[in-house]
C-alpha cells in the first residue's frame, strides 16, 4: 500500500485587481509515493512545488482533490483529529534563518515538536532527545546551546533536519533544502540526507529546481510546470531520454559534460528561467510559448499526463514522435 496519495489535488489563489479570478498554482496533480520512497519533484521557480508540499501537510487548502494518508483521507480532517498526524507528516523548509526562532537555542528549538506533539514527555527528556537527534545530523553539544545567528547556514540548516526528525516522521517534505546554501555546503547537506534515507528508510517528496540534486537523491523523479505535472520517469529515463521539451531544457541547464557525469550530477545545475507569462492565459499546453516543437493543437488543447510505456508518464502531443527521447533532437 502507498504511504501518500494525491488525486487530483488542486490549489488556487485569488488574483490581485479587478478580475479577482482564481489561479491555479496547483492543477489536478496525481502521485503517490511509496514506503521508504524519496520522491523527487523539479521545476523552475514559481511552478507550484512548495505550494503543492504544503498542501500534502494542509498548511494551504485545496480547492478540489483529495491527499490520503495511509488509506485514509486526510485533507478534510478536523484539525483535532489531524493533530496526531502532525508527528507522522513532516516538513525541512527552505531557509534554515526563517525555520529557527531567534529566541531560542537550537537544542531548544529542536525540542519544541516535542513539546507540542508529544506533551507527556518531561522537559529533560525532550532536552536529551533533541540533543541525541542534533548528534545524528553531526551537531555537537558544544554548538547546539547556541542561537541561530552564531551559526552557519549549513548548521542551521542540519539543525532543521534534526527538529523534523525528533519526532520521527514516517513522510518528510524537503522543500529546497539546499538552494539557500553555498555549493560546498550543499554537498555535505545531499550528503546528510542521502544517510538518512539509507539509515531510517523515511520516505519523503523531495523539491527543487535543481534537477541534478534531485536525480542524485531519488530513483523517481515528477517533472512540474505551471502547476502540473508534465513528465514523471525514473531518474535514469528522464536524464537519458526525457520526452518533454520542458524536461530537456531542464536538462540543458546542466552544464556541459560527459555522459558519466551527467549521471553522476554532482549539484552543479543552474537555475531555470522562472515562468513569467500569464499562467491563465492558455487553453492548452502551458508550455506551448516556449516550447520548440509546438503544433496548433498545442495552443488549443490540453495534453493529458498518460502512460509512455511502463511506469512513465508524459504530457506532450507529440511524445509518441520520438520514443527514444529529445536528446540531441532538434526543433521541428
């Protein structure tokens, strides 16, 4: 049985002005993840990720779809009821600074999921659990009584994977945890998680718009644009034959190398071009404006995310026209 299901899961934000129209920041997203699955989830900035992982946790409401939690439905719990789920469901967010309360040291912080969802524990065993979990991720007692401003952003950030982990999560949602930091300190950090997904078996939707961190971390990987899911393969498909323009120039961003490194993506890919043309304005594919193998049927009608042999999926009209994939193809 999957751990976390979306069907169909849809966000909308009310425009700003006159219109007041409702955009879809998350269009009919399908997924499920597995036990002990690292799921990854790339896209440019502005897709959709960080909200749709906020969705799975209900720190946003859906406007239709539905999130399952092992079997059950989660998204119209009581908050009551849901409360419980909050140790089970976990989130490492983007920018470790923003993450840690000032006020507090990080051994404190780390002990405050604790505190709130596990109230019969005592105050010093909260204390010696956090620090025990501060150890695992490679903080000592001698960093952890300090406060976030007199610490790296790699050790915060190591700080916030420790306070996801307290608790001990079945599911954790990594939005971007490495894009705030320097490359050096991005690759201890990979490092980091890739031990814990070894070591604990956790599974987790994994964000980035960095698709070379992204195919290191997870043999699965969805590709999104504009709110919806255009290509999902596993990792080694999608980087040898990606069948959807957009996917392929997410993999031109990469910089040039040879195919072993390219398998390897060691974390060196730059940042795509964020989407800035209105995301209400097409009735078909959203990637028909900059897409170089755009027919008319694209700009009039949507292609639906189906099956492209196996556990592949794309949504491209034309995908069926190069089953070997878009590698070295050119426009047409």
């Amino acid at each position: 049985m999957n751990l976390l299901e979306l069907r169909g899961v849809t966000v909308t934000f009310r425009q700003s002005g006159t219109s007041a129209r409702q955009i879809p920041a998350v269009d009919r997203v399908d997924f499920a993840v597995g036990e002990h699955e690292m799921l990854g989830l790339v896209g440019e900035s502005g897709c959709g990720k960080t909200t749709l992982g906020r969705a799975i946790l209900r720190l946003v409401p859906l406007a239709a779809g539905e999130v399952h939690w092992r079997g059950q439905r989660i998204d119209r719990l009581r908050p009551r009821v849901f409360r419980p789920l909050r140790r089970e469901l976990q989130c490492v967010f983007q920018d470790p600074n923003a993450s840690l309360d000032p006020r507090m040291t990080l051994v404190e912080s780390v002990a405050e999921p604790l505190r709130a969802l596990d109230p019969g524990t005592r105050a010093g065993e909260r204390a010696s659990r956090a620090q025990a979990q501060l150890d695992e991720v490679g903080i000592g007692a001698n960093l952890s009584a300090r406060y976030p401003h007199q610490l790296s952003g790699g050790q915060l950030q190591r700080a916030v994977i420790a306070r996801a982990l307290v608790v001990n999560p079945r599911f954790v949602v990594c939005d971007e945890p490495v894009s705030a930091l320097d490359v050096s300190v991005q690759g201890q950090i990979i490092g980091l998680l890739e031990r814990i997904r070894d070591d604990r078996g956790l599974a987790s939707l994994f964000i980035s718009h960095n698709l070379a961190v992204v195919a290191r971390l997870c043999e699965r990987v969805m590709v999104m644009f504009r709110g919806r899911i255009v290509e999902a393969a596993g990792r080694r498909a999608l980087i040898e034959s990606p069948l959807h323009p957009y996917t392929r120039e997410l993999l031109d961003a990469v910089p040039a190398m040879d195919a072993g490194a390219r398998m390897r993506l060691l974390g060196r890919a730059s940042k795509p071009r964020p989407v800035v043309d209105d995301p209400g304005s097409a009735a078909g594919c959203p990637f028909a404006a900059r897409c170089p193998h755009v027919l008319p049927l694209c700009h009039v009608e949507r292609p639906p995310l189906q099956s492209a042999g196996g556990s592949r999926l794309v949504a491209c009209h034309r995908a069926g026209e190069w089953p070997g994939g878009l590698r070295g193809l050119t426009s047409a």
